[in-house]
C-alpha cells in the first residue's frame, strides 16, 4: 500500500500508469469491442479520418478499418514486449547469477558468451534469426529475448559477486545447504532490484525492436503490428499519411508510458531502500 | 568552571516509516570548557543524535526542539573568510540582538573574560518558522559566527574508511581542512597537514601525504580521520564511537591520542562511547543515556563508585573486566 | 577424546604481489564441552581460522580433524551432510541472515536439509529451539530485520544448535551487542554447554569476556599461535608480548566500592 502511493507522488509515474492502464485496456478489450479478423475489409479504401462513425479513424489502402487494427495491434506490442523483456531477464538473471556464484571456469565461459552476445547488434541479432527461423510470435520474441538479456546478466553478476561474499551465503554454507539452493534462493532474490529496474527500458527496447520487425515485414503475418501499419502506410504518406500517424503516436505513447512507469517504480523502490 | 556549549531541554524526533520517533527527550546538559566528557549509552540511546545534534548535522527531517548556546572565545571565528559561514552553519548565524550588543560591548572593553554566546539555536532548527514573530525576534550579525564545523567543532566517526574520501590522497583531505577554515595556501596547508600526521603519530608522515585510506589500516585511517578533525584547531573536539570498530591494542592507542591531543590544545572532548570502562580512563565526566533520557551524569568517580540510579549499576556489572569472577564460574560449570 | 584438533594450519594470501600468512602452523584442540578462546588484535589470523575449520575456506596445509575423522577429506555431500555437526554465529546477527528471511525460515532450513524433521513435525521444532533459547514461539512469524540485535542473536544461536552440533564457532558472536543483553547471551551459551556439551571455538578481541566463558585460550599475533594455557591463568600471566599488549589496552574499571 505504501509502496503504491510512493510509486504515485511523482507526475511521470502517474501519466505513465496512466497510459499503460490504457494500452492494456486496449489489448483486452480489442476481442470483446471488435470481435473477428481486424485485417478484413470493412468499407472503401482510404478513407480519411473522423468522416463516418462506423469508422471512425478511417481505412487503409485495401479498406481495412484503422481503430480495431490499432487496437488488436495493441495486443501484439504488448504481448512481445513483456514476453521478450521476461524471457530476456529471465535468461540474464539466471546466467549472470550462475556465473557470478560459480566463479572459476564457469564464469568465464558464460561471461565469455555474454561478451559474444553483447557484441553484436541486437537488431541485427534478431533480423538474421526471423530471417533463418521464419516470422512467427514466438520466434519475434525469441530472437528479441535474444539480444537483451546480457544486460540483465551482467548487472545481476555484478550484484551476486557482492553479494556471495555476505556472512548469510556463508551461513547458508554452514548449515548444509546446497550451492544451487544457495545460489537461487539466498542470492538471486536479493541481487533482483536493480536487474528489475532494467526492466522498463527492456520492455520499451522490445516494444520498438518489434515494430522494426514488423516495419522491414519480418513480423508475424496472421497478426496486425503497429511496425507493419506504418509500413503498410508508407505508401501513401503523402495522400493518407493519418495510416502511418496514428500507429505512430500509439508506438510513441507505449514507449513513453513504460519508462515513465519504469521511473517511477525505481524511484519508489530508491525512496523506500532510503527509509529503510 | 566556565560552560562552552549549553543544552537546554533537547528533544529529537525523527520520523521514521511513518511513525515519530523520539531520539533525545528533554536533555539539560552543560560542557564545560576544557573538560572531557563522556556521554554513554547502549543502542537506541540517543548518544549520537545528541553529538549530531551539538554539531549541527542532524538531518533536515528531524524536529528539534530546545535550545544550544555557545560560549565560544571572540576569536575563534576570526581566521575563516566570513563569505562561507551563513550556509554552513549549524545554526544559521542567528544570534538575539540585545545581547550581542551586550556582548560586543563586553569585548570591546575587554572585561568579564574571553567569552561570549555566539548562537543561541533557537526552536526548531529547521522548521523555525512555526515559531510565532515574537519569539524571533534575531537578527543576523554577521561579525559574530556561529560554530562552525570544521573549525569550531572536530568531529571524528565510528568508520573511518566512510568519513574518508576513498579518491583523495591523505594529504589533500586535511589540507583542505586547514586551507578552508585558516586561510592558509596550499603549500602551508600541506605543511600543516604533514605536521598533523606526525602528531597523530602516523609512521612517515610524507610519504602517507600522498597514499589513500585504502592503503592504510583501520587504526591508521582514524588517526588520519582525527588529524583532519584538528587541523583547524578546533574548540571542541567530538568523537562518535570512534574506537568501537577497532580492536582492543588499537582502541586503547587511539584513545592516548586523543588524550594526549585534547590536553596540548587544550581542547574540550565530548567522547561517545557505549563502554563505560573506556569512558571512564579517558573523562572526567560522565553522562549517561538511556532511551533518550539523562539518567545520571556527575563526575568520573561518583559514577563509577556511587552510581545513584539502578540503570547505571547495570552498566557497571555488566562489564567484564579482568578482575571480575567469571561466569563460569558463577554458573558452577566446568569441563 | 577431542571433538576438533587441528594441527599445523596454514593458509596464505597475496597482498600487493606479496605474499602473506593469515595462518601459520597453528594448532590446537578442543575437548567435548570445552571453550576453547582465539585471542588476539584484528590482522592475527583468528577469524581465517574459524573460516578455514569450517570449510569456507581451505587451507594451504595442515589437518582438521573434527570427530575423529579427517574433515578436509569430505567434499560435496558427504561435507554437507557433516557440517550438522559443526556449526557457527557471526558477529553481526543481521548480515548473518537472508534479509528477506522470517524467523521460522532460518530455524526450517537446517531442520529440512538434514532431514530432522517432517514438514509436519517443523514448526513444533522450530517454536521448541525458540523457547531454548528464551524466545516466545510467537516470533516465529516476525521478519528478521523486525527484531531486536540481541532476539537475532538468540535465533542465531537456535539456528545453530538446531541440528545438535558438538561445536559451535562463536565468531565475535557478542562484541557487536550491548553489554546488558551481552551478559544474557553468554549465560544462555553457557547454559546450553552445560545442558548439550556443546564445545565452542570462541572467538574475540576482548580478554575480559574471554575470562568469562573460556576454559583454554590459545593467543595469535601475525597468524602464529604465541602462548596458550588455561584462560585465566595466561590473561592473569601473560608472557608473549602481544598477551601483555591485549591486558594492557583492555580497559579497566577501578570500582573502590562493589556491589
């Protein structure tokens, strides 16, 4: 309870709740308010903006209406970008708290492949792996997971290599417990804070890598993706450039909205480990 | 006996989590001039939030209540450039008017001694502005300072190694003490800092000039941490706990220095500590904390062989020294 | 019969390219409920020895011997399964425990690891140890950051003898309390030896508690054991230099009046 309304003194943090709680209203209700395929042709093509209240934000070139595109591409951005963060941090956690407790060989070897990882462009990371495994949701966010989580290893390896040296790991170590018991229950939780406070900039980096993908037609193709609107509206940007706009403004307030957010939590967390 | 710092009725309350807590209720408390006095206590008992306190380095959140005077001699602020005193300063540089004109006067004439209240700290330090106009009725005079830390007021921590810059050699940190608060230039305030290691008895005093405190250890690192508290030539010197993490060889060492500091310049010690045998080699007088409140405070002696309150005798049985008779012993156990 | 005996312990480090003794060819033993004090300044090598006879570090020579067996032949599980046997209580109650623990936590682990409990059966052990050790079974719930140093300590201590060690290493386990639960802590440690013959590896920097509690102490300076003998007949005699430094500094209460 004190936690949330330290997370809500500060401006940001609320307009970047604010939008977040929007965009997730968008993507649950996108089924209930516009059941059926989002891709099908619901009127004349190109039809501007505000001029009918069937459709209200318009069509596109094949006439396919905007709102429930936006609203069911809502879903795609936000499904990839909390999977892709998740699975990125899940992966560096684990990695970067193996090989900071393991020490040795282990750390090297791990620590080596983080640098190989690390090295390379994550964008181009994933455009060469949707490329090879074909476009598909899980593929998206597999080979976005892929270029993001040596971040959160090295933090996390950081955190446990300062950790490890605590008296409660070497308590642990005296009353019998197992290294990989010690290793994710005594350490890991402890070392998460600042690998979550990476969080909200991994969310928003997949949010965009994934509209990339999507722009450059690497995207899931049974699925409306912001990324793929704005491609799909390029064509006509000088005739009907509302088709790239609104996708636009909606990719821009996402990301704004998860740092902001992200801020905030940090913000909260800093202010309560002050107190404490 | 003539007083130095003069605390009336301090109460401290910080809030904490949401809830108020009381650090310090109501203590009345003289420091003589000279005098060494030890202020002990066990955990919780405001023994450092009453030396933060006189020092002026309680965090702005905390309510304070009660009044601080100083009796400071009408030289003491002379050597330091006026331009940084008023942000400094514990205690603003507020002084009441009528008796500053008193005073200046009193100086002036040169009669009833070398001594005069420089600044009666008022109310709530930081939220003064809840008191009513009448009671504020201060006006600052910028001849007259405040005590100044640094300066007027030494300072030294239990933990050397975090009142030490890691990133700046030794030389430079108790330069910068007597540069800042004498006015001196660097190269006589390396000169000074380089005298001041030799008198906390620092081996090769130039070459630790230029070596940083992870370089030294933690015996060496408060002796570097009492030469910057002195470098200015402070009235008062407070040490916080400043042997508690050092071990028993070292402790003792330090405490002869700080004995032996204290006496060559004729300096005033507040000396905090939670052991009552240590107080007890190094002061005079002795105050004794509990939860907040004076529960005794006398001499040295009285303390040690009469203790009038029950709190005290607990304190003095519980301390183990080499002639008590062990609890073994006491317990009939034995291998 | 002895419970730990150590022999000829060594263990070197590098410092600044040179290398050091923590340790140097120290020995000693300890007999079933005996307490057995390392003394000595901070840098002499007593805390390394406590690490190295519990196998949180390794030596770079000498035996440990604990129970009759080698104990630097165990490893993996064998090891963990002996170190029931064995136990510790770290200075500092609060860094010697997970910050996110509860009380009932701390006192599970070695009761589920060792198998001396059902998951059943546990929390009537674990209220059990904290009523040994002079705590209600209410505090059971409370986290550790919310109790006091000296209740810690108490739970510090239960977590040890949880799984019926024969010694337990008392690292500095009182210099950080107050005096007055200081006293209570050491009555309770005393208790508990009487009651379980637990034998305790004391150790700290201050002679006057050593003279309280321990039956033998062995004096470092540098890594080497310079003079060893019944407590109080060494504290009262010392003839190392650095036994007459540790009388010395220690402070003294002169009292002409006693209670």
């Amino acid at each position: 309870m004190s936690r949330l309304s330290r997370f809500f003194r500060t401006p940001e943090a609320i307009a970047g709740a604010l939008v977040l709680a929007l965009l997730v209203v968008m993507a649950l209700t996108a089924p209930l308010l516009f059941p059926g395929d989002p891709q099908a042709i619901a009127g004349p093509a190109l039809l501007p903006p505000f001029q009918t209240w069937s459709l209200p934000l318009g069509t596109d070139r094949l006439g396919r209406d905007v709102l429930p595109e936006l609203f069911h591409g809502a879903r795609t951005s936000l499904a990839v970008g909390l999977a892709a963060a998740a699975a990125a941090l899940l992966i560096g956690a684990a990695v970067g708290t193996l090989a900071g407790f393991a020490g040795g060989l282990i750390d090297e070897v791990l620590m080596r492949i983080t640098d190989a990882f690390q090295t390379v462009p994550s964008f181009l990371l994933a455009l060469a792996f949707v490329s090879i495994v074909g476009p598909s949701l899980g593929v998206v966010i597999g080979a976005i997971a892929l270029g993001a989580w040596t971040g959160p290893a090295r933090v996390a390896r950081a955190e446990v290599l300062s950790i490890r040296e605590r008296d409660y790991v070497a308590g642990a170590r005296v009353i019998g417990m197992h290294p990989l018991e010690i290793a994710f229950r005594e350490v890991l939780p402890n070392a998460l804070p600042p690998v979550l406070a990476l969080s909200s900039v991994i969310v928003a980096a997949a949010i965009l890598t994934e509209a990339a993908l999507s722009f450059l037609g690497l995207g899931d193709p049974n699925r409306v993706t912001w990324g793929g609107m704005i491609a799909e509206g390029r064509a006509v940007l000088r005739t009907a450039p509302y088709l790239s706009i609104f996708p636009g403004i909606a990719l821009v307030l996402t990301v704004l909205g998860v740092y902001l957010a992200g801020e905030g939590v940090v913000e909260g967390n800093a202010v309560r480990r002050s107190l404490s | 006996m003539t007083a130095l710092l003069s605390i009336r009725d301090l109460s401290v309350r910080y809030r904490q989590d949401g809830v108020d807590v009381t650090a310090l209720k109501g203590i009345s408390l003289d420091v003589e001039a000279s005098e060494r006095l030890a202020i002990i206590g066990e955990s919780g008992s405001g023994k450092s939030t009453l030396a933060l306190a006189a020092a002026g380095l309680l965090a702005g959140s905390a309510k304070i209540d009660g009044r601080i005077d100083w009796f400071l001699p009408a030289n003491a602020g002379a050597k330091a450039p006026p331009s940084v005193l008023p942000d400094i300063s514990p205690s603003r540089g507020e002084i009441g008017s009528s008796v500053a004109d008193a005073l200046l006067a009193t100086s002036k004439i040169g009669e009833g001694g070398d001594h005069k209240p420089i600044s009666p700290q008022e109310g709530e330090m930081s939220r003064r502005t809840e008191r009513g106009a009448t009671e504020r009725r201060l006006s600052v005079i910028g001849e007259i300072q405040a005590p100044l830390l640094g300066r007027d007021i030494g300072f030294v921590f239990q933990d050397p190694s975090s009142s030490l810059d890691p990133v700046m050699p030794i030389g430079e940190q108790i330069a910068e003490v007597a540069r800042t608060h004498l006015g001196l230039t660097w190269p006589e305030a390396y000169a000074k800092a380089k005298t001041l290691l030799d008198r906390v008895h620092l081996p090769d005093p130039e070459a630790t000039l230029g070596a940083y405190p992870h370089q030294l250890s933690g015996g060496q690192k408060q002796r570097v941490a009492i030469a910057a508290a002195i470098a200015a030539g402070p009235k008062l010197l407070i040490a916080d706990e400043a042997t508690s993490a050092l071990d028993t060889i070292v402790q003792a060492e330090i405490v002869s220095l700080i004995r032996r500091l204290v006496a060559e310049d004729g300096m005033t010690l507040v000396f905090i500590s939670h052991d009552i045998a240590l107080a007890a080699t190094l002061a005079s007088r002795i105050a004794v904390l509990r939860h907040g409140e004076l529960v005794e405070f006398g001499k040295t002696h009285q303390i040690i062989d009469a203790p009038r309150h029950a709190y005290t005798r607990t304190l003095l049985d519980a301390h183990l020294g080499l002639d008590a008779e062990p609890l073994l012993d006491r317990q009939g156990a034995s291998a | 019969m002895t419970v730990l005996a150590v022999s000829n312990l060594a263990k070197r480090y590098r410092r600044g390219g040179k290398p050091f003794a923590a340790v140097d060819d120290v020995s000693f033993e300890i007999g079933p409920a005996e307490t057995l004090a390392l003394a000595g300044p901070s840098g002499s090598g007593k805390s390394t020895i406590a690490r190295l006879v519990l196998r949180l570090l390794e030596p770079d020579a000498g035996r440990i011997e604990f129970e009759g067996a080698d104990f630097l032949a165990l490893s993996g599980a064998a090891l963990r399964a002996r170190r029931a046997r064995l136990q510790m209580v770290f200075q500092d109650p609060l860094a010697a425990f997970n910050p996110r623990a509860t009380v009932a936590r701390v006192l599970d682990d070695p009761l589920r690891i060792h198998g001396i409990a059902s998951r059943a059966e546990r929390p009537r052990r674990i209220a059990a140890l904290l009523e040994r050790v002079g705590l209600g079974a209410d505090l059971a719930a409370r986290a550790i950051h919310e109790i006091s140093g000296g209740q810690r300590q108490r739970v510090a201590i239960a977590r040890a003898i949880a799984t019926q060690p024969s010694l337990i290493v008392l690292d500095e386990a009182v210099s950080a309390l107050d005096v007055s639960v200081r006293g209570q802590i050491l009555e309770l440690l005393l208790d508990l030896q009487r009651q379980e013959r637990i034998a305790y590896l004391f150790i700290s920097h201050d002679l006057g508690v050593i003279r309280a509690v321990a039956h033998r102490v062995v004096i470092l300076d540098a890594g080497r054991a310079v003079e060893s003998g019944v407590a109080r007949a060494v504290i009262g005699n010392p003839q190392s230099a650095i036994g007459k430094a540790l009388v010395a500094a220690t402070p003294k209460l002169n009292r002409t009046t006693r209670p």
